[in-house]
C-alpha cells in the first residue's frame, strides 16, 4: 500500500473521531495528516513526510487552536428590556397590593404588584423584582 493512501486514511479517521470530540485538535491532525498525503502522494521520503506531519501538526496546535478556541468561547449571556429588571432591588413609591402599587427601579417609575397578593407592603420599603408582567413589576418584600 502506497504511504498516501495510509496518511488519507489518517485523515479521514482523525477527521471522523473530531466530529465526535469537537475539540479541534484531532481536525487539526487531520489536516496534518490531509497534507502529508499531498507530499507522500508527490513521491519524497518518509523522514521527510514525518516531518511535514510533526511540523504542520505543532503549527496548528499552537497556533491555530487557540485563536479556534478564543472564537468559540461565548460570554455569558446578558439580559436586555424589562427582563434585566428582574431580580433588581425597588423602591416602594405609593403602597404595593395585590392589585396596584407604585415601586421606583433604577430611577424610573413602575406600577406594581404585589407577587403574594395577600401581602400590603408600605411605602418607603425595599422590594426585589420578582418578575415583569406587562408594564407592572411583580415585587416581593426584602426581609
């Protein structure tokens, strides 16, 4: 068997085990491997295949891995609207029922709504934003 048709082989079982991983490490070897098939296929030796391999293979994994890596790395997610507001600390402005209220979050006026709608929390008190419905904050006292 001819030493191309053994370094393809490499590359499509490096290949096929990077879809199971996703590490990009094995991709990475299989494209070493993928051009070491191209060299062995022009006819040069195999010291010299071995080290095109080694030398293709360090090239992608300290130089193209990390910077694959940084790109794929999310940050985390952030929350945007009125479902940022959630979990915020408010300012009851005019007492808070199960029905009505008047609670201030982050310098702005909300209507609210008490989340236990058997609970009356007077004004001045501290609430935490339990969930937005609407235009109305649905708030829980501090304890």
């Amino acid at each position: 068997m001819d030493d191309w048709v053994i370094w393809l082989i490499l590359a499509v079982v490096l290949g096929i085990a990077e879809i199971f991983t996703l590490t990009a490490a094995l991709g990475l070897l299989g494209a070493a491997a993928l051009l070491t098939t191209a060299v062995a296929a022009v006819g040069l030796p195999l010291p010299l295949q071995l080290l095109v391999f080694t030398l293709a293979s360090a090239a992608g994994l300290l130089l193209i891995r990390p910077i694959a890596a940084r790109h794929i790395r999310q940050p985390p997610a952030q929350r945007f609207g009125v479902q940022a507001l959630v979990g915020r600390s408010a300012y009851v402005v005019r007492e808070v029922d199960g029905r009505q209220g008047r609670v201030r979050i982050g310098g702005e006026e909300w209507s609210a709504r008490a989340y236990d709608e058997t609970l009356v929390i007077p004004e001045g008190a501290t609430v935490d934003v339990i969930e937005i419905e609407g235009a109305t904050a649905l708030v829980y006292p501090r304890e």
